[in-house]
C-alpha cells in the first residue's frame, strides 16, 4: 500500500519520478505527488487526489519534459520524491496527499506504512507550536524531522533520532532545502529497494523505491534495505546505517529485469492478460519440478542441497499450516483439501490476520507456509516471523523472489506466474494451486501414501492441465451473454463443495472486488444454514459441479435453491443429466478432470464471469476502487 520513490542524479527528477510511479499504481491510486528541489534549493510540491493522471495534468510543461530542467548548476544534483497514496489516515483529499512539508516548508517527505504513535507526536508537536494541516499520520514524522532539525545541524542525525522515536511501520524518503544534495530512505516493515545506476553520461545515479519494478527501466543493480536500516545519497555515494547510527556495508545484487516488465500486450486490461497466460503459467510452474511421470517431483529447484534440506524436513514435520490472505488464503485452502487426503498429514489454513493476534500453537514439527503473491503483506509477514519466533521452519509460495517475505523464509518455492498488474490476482492463484498440488505429490511420493500407479496417474493428469486450461480459455463467449444477462444483479452466491469449495470463495471475491456487486461464496452444505433466506427469484446462483464424491450433493443443494425461485448457472465438468437440467437457467461445460486438478479449471470461468460483468458495468476493471494490489499496512 503506497508507493515512494526518491531520485538523485543528473536527469530531471519529476518525469522519471512520475514514469517509476506509474509502475507502482498497483500500489494505490487514491492521490500522487512530487516533490523536488530547484537549482536555487528551492522547494517544489504539486500533489492531486485520485489517479497519477490527475499529478500529470497539474504538472508544468517544463516538468513533464525529461530534458529539463538540464544539468544541475552549482553542484546540485537533481533530487526529488514522489508517492502513489491508498489512504489509511485521512480522505483520499489534495491536502492529504504526500510528499508532506513542516510548517517551515524545509523538508518534503513521503511514506508507506503506519506511524502508530502519530497521535502522542502530533500532539507534542502542535503544544511545541507545530501547525498540522493534514489527518495524516505522516505529517507528524515530517513535522518531527522539522523540529528535530532546529538543534542538530548533521541532518542524518536528525533523521536517526526521528526514526529511534517512531512506531509502527514505514518505508519513507526524506529531501531536505538545507541539505540539498543528500537523499535519504529508511525502512522498517514496509519493503524499500535502492537502485545503483548510471545515466547515459556515466554519472551515478541512485532511484530508491518501494518495488524494484519502478527501478529496472534504470538500472538492476539493487540494494534491498533491511528492517532498520537508513540509507543517506549524496555526492560522496551511498553510506547505509542502522537505527543504532552503525555503519552497515552495502550488498548490492544485480537481478535479471525481464520478469519485471510490465506490457498489456494488446489486452483491453491486464486482468484479461493476465487470465490468458494461464496455461503459460502452469506450465512454467511445473517446468524443471515435474519432468514425466516416471521422475521424482522436485520441489525448490535451485541447487540439490537446497531440496536436500527441504526433504529433510519435510520427513520430520507432523502438520503443515498455510497461512496467506484473500485469494492466497483461498488457494491454500485448496492445498489442505487436496494434501490432507493424499498425504493423511493435518493441514490447517489460517489467515495471516488472525494468526499473528492469537497466540498459535506453532512448534519446530510443523511446516509454515506463507502465501503471497507480493511476499510483502503485512500480516502474512508478521505471521512468518511469529512462526520463526516460535520455532517452525516457513516455506513462502511467492510470486516475487526479491520480497521480503522469500528474504526472511528458510526455504522459498517460486510461483512462477510472472508479474501480475491487476489489482485482481487471478493468474498468481492458479500459480499458487500448481505449487501445492507439485507440494503434495512430493509429498505423496516422499511418504509413500499413493501406490506408485495412483501417482503416475496424478503426475499424467497434472501434465495435461494447461492443455485443458487453453480449451476453457477458447470458449469465453457464453461467459459473455451471462455477464450481460446478470450484470445488474444486486447479490450474487457462488455454491461449490469438496476442493471446489475454495473455488466458490474466490469466484465471490473476484467479483465483489471488480464489480461491487455484493457476492458470497459458501458451500452448497452451508446454503440452508443461513443464506438460503436470501434466495429469491433475482438472485443468481453460481453452482461449480465436478465429477466425483460431491456431485450428487450438490445437485441436491441447487435443487433447494431452485425451490427458493433462485436462478441456477452451473459450472460442470459433467453433462447434468437430462431430467436435472431444468434446474439450471444456464449452464456451462468446462472440461473433465480429475477432482483433485478440477479447481485449476473450474476457477477460470469465475474469473471471466467477474471481468465481462466488471467490464460490462463500466468498472475500473484493474483499479478497483478502495483497493491495492500490495497490502503493505495490517
Ligand atoms: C484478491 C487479491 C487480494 C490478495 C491479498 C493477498 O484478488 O488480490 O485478496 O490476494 O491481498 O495478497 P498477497 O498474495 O500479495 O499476499
């Protein structure tokens, strides 16, 4: 949530700044600003409320021209911050916006994450005469940073002394008119990255931001900043210090950019893009960890050592817990259905937070899996080093290597599914699946629970799941009169069982986050304890039927709904026989497979339905309103 960047060097601050926010819209769209300081170390601040096309509007000409203003004069460098908002304290207003300024306009600020005491801050402040402008809890560090700065004259004591008073998480970057040639950036439980670069000249240049996607267009060498550390730029180069005022030597990683480019490739929206690359993604998943049926699975893929130490202790874990939010959360639900009957080992899925506020029973014996697309959300992170504190070992399942959650887990399993823009997680889901099917054949194979022809049999059938994935993805019409046919639907239910069950939670999710039309997902067994009252002739019933052990049953639960007047749309991977299909006003027909495999199917019509409904309403399909894709605030 928020997204800062900050930029030192030669070029034009505000356009580079403005093209690296653009890259963390996913971040939060509620407001954008730039700050940045002149050749006469004069402040600027233009800020707008909504999108980073709003800034852009407000923004001189000169600003928006990458040449100017030309080479820095008098030994300045070009320095500037800039912010992506979603709003946590304050109304998404202009006045609300960052970069934030103390009274005496001296220092602009911009920060992601929460200031927990900026209410005891705020209030010593304004009593020391400090006029407060904004309900934000970020004015309180910049006007705090202002204060400080009145008594000490070396601004990174200024800056560590501010830091040893705040609590909370931030990520933030500081430019001082008094210092105008340093640039600093701390970090502490929020992720913060700093670009070591070069510019077409040679001169270096350093761009700090919240992800490395606003860095790669500049350079791949990366400083990933740890919990703690405060980062100081100037002339003189980098010098990295911790909250103590220690020295910390600089680690910097050059990464491959090509998994980070962002390109919609000709889709109206990246959501779009994103579900069709599906089939990609699964078979990138399974590349390298599921050769042929005949090969053991390979879990981590990196160095044998690496997956020996994983196997070790695999053997000695007792129970595995999944904990991740939203989507993440509903993908590990499908990973407990599907290794708990496969492996008969007890799988718990729990979300992030709820978790980290109890006080678990977590113990050396069990695996820890986080779930993140980001690896950065809050809670889940916290609910990782709970789990450290409490002796487990975790394993992330992440889409982003470089997170801090793949930094601090003990083993990391990349879900391969490429960067994922829209706010909506689709493709990281089914990229999630994939890996816990993989988890639980090894699993499987490791403990010998499944005769050997039962798992070669498993290993076949999830070899030829992104074959079946492309055969929905070339039927999307009918999805498309059933969005135009329901579009206007108040209330939506989604109905499913068994491992589908997940599969109902997530097609509601998707929905109601693209759409606002009010969704739930439920098992068919839970309709008639509760929401089955909600039925009536307007409220369509989304029922997902696969062949296998809950087939009948769910029949049966669309038959009580039907009574209820309610109007049936079934998902099925098997023909509903003839005298049943009256109870559907529609249905559509995916391919067989497997129940096990079957959410990896079943779950792309749910989130076509969502898009083409979304889409038909007119909706914000990639940037859904009160939302942002990295939930980096508990
Ligand atoms: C839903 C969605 C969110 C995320 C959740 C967790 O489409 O995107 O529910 O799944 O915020 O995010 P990660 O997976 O990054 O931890």
């Amino acid at each position: 949530m928020c997204g800062i960047v900050g930029y030192l060097g030669q070029k034009s601050p505000v356009p580079l700044i403005v093209d690296s926010l653009r890259t963390l819209e996913y971040r939060g769209y509620d407001s954008a600003g730039v700050a940045y300081l002149d050749d006469e170390s004069l402040l600027h601040v233009y800020k707008a409320s909504g999108k980073l096309l709003n800034l852009e509007g407000i923004l001189p000409n000169e600003l928006r021209l990458p040449t100017l203003p030309a080479e820095s004069v008098n030994g300045h460098r070009n320095i500037g911050i800039g912010h992506i908002r979603w709003a946590t304290h304050g109304a998404a207003t202009n006045v609300n916006a960052h970069p934030h300024t103390g009274s005496r306009q001296e220092i602009a600020l911009v920060h992601n994450g929460i200031i927990e005491n900026f209410y005891e801050l705020r209030q010593e402040l304004q009593a020391k005469g400090h006029q407060f402008v904004s309900e934000t809890d970020t004015e309180s560090v910049v006007q705090l940073l202002e204060h400080l700065a009145e008594t000490e004259t070396d601004f990174s004591k200024v800056i560590l002394k501010a830091l040893q008073k705040l609590q909370g998480a931030y990520a933030l970057t500081v430019i001082s008119k008094k210092f105008p040639n340093h640039l600093y950036a701390a970090r502490h439980q929020a992720p913060l990255v700093v670009g070591v670069g070069k510019d077409q000249n040679g001169n270096d240049e350093y761009i700090v931001a919240s992800d490395a996607v606003a860095i790669v267009n500049h350079t791949n060498r990366l400083i990933y900043l740890k919990d703690g550390e405060i980062v100081e730029i100037s002339p003189a180069g980098l010098r990295i210090m911790n909250l103590q005022g220690e020295q910390v030597e600089p680690v910097i990683e050059t990464i491959s950019t090509d998994p980070l480019t962002i390109d919609k490739k000709g889709y109206k929206h990246f959501m779009l893009k994103e579900i069709y690359e599906q089939p990609d993604v699964v078979r990138n998943s399974l590349t390298g960890r599921l050769q042929s049926i005949h090969q053991p699975i390979w879990i981590l893929g990196d160095t044998p050592e690496q997956e020996g130490r994983f196997d070790a202790h695999l053997s000695a874990i007792n129970r595995i817990v999944i904990i991740g939010c939203g989507t993440s959360y509903n993908a590990g639900l499908v990973g407990k259905y599907f290794i708990e009957e496969l492996v008969q080992l007890p799988v718990e899925v729990e979300a992030a937070g709820e978790f980290r506020y109890r006080n678990p029973f977590i113990s050396d014996r069990d695996l820890v899996i986080t779930m993140s697309q980001s690896g950065e959300t809050a809670d889940t992170l916290a609910a990782l080093r709970l789990s450290h504190q409490k002796g487990a070992k975790v394993l992330t399942l992440t889409n982003r290597e470089d997170s801090s959650m793949a930094r601090e887990a003990d083993f990391v399993m990349p879900v391969r599914a490429g960067v994922e823009v829209s706010v909506a997680a689709t493709k990281s889901f089914t990229a999630q699946i994939t890996a816990l099917y993989l988890l639980g054949l090894s699993l499987a194979e490791k403990r010998q629970t499944l005769a050997p022809e039962q798992l070669e049999s498993l290993k076949a059938e999830l070899l030829k799941m992104p074959a079946r994935i492309e055969s929905v993805l070339h039927n999307t019409e009918p999805l498309q009169v059933l969005a135009r046919k329901y579009g206007q639907a108040r209330d939506v239910l989604f109905i499913a069982r068994g491992v589908n069950f997940p599969v109902a939670l997530e097609g509601a999710l998707k929905l109601k986050e693209i759409s606002y039309i009010h969704a739930e997902g439920y098992s068919g067994s839970e309709l008639k304890h509760g929401p089955i009252a909600m039925l009536d002739s307007n409220v369509p019933v989304v029922s997902v039927l696969t062949k296998g052990p809950v087939f009948e049953k769910m029949i049966s639960n669309c038959q009580e709904a039907k009574a209820r007047e309610a109007r049936l749309i079934g998902i099925t991977n098997t023909p509903v026989p003839n005298e049943l299909r009256d109870t559907f006003e529609d249905i559509l027909e995916i391919p067989e497979s497997v129940e096990h495999f079957s959410p990896m199917l079943t779950t792309i019509p749910l989130q076509l339905l969502a898009y083409y409904m979304a889409e038909y309403l007119g909706k914000d399909v990639d940037q859904p309103r009160n939302l942002a894709k990295s939930v980096t605030v508990e």
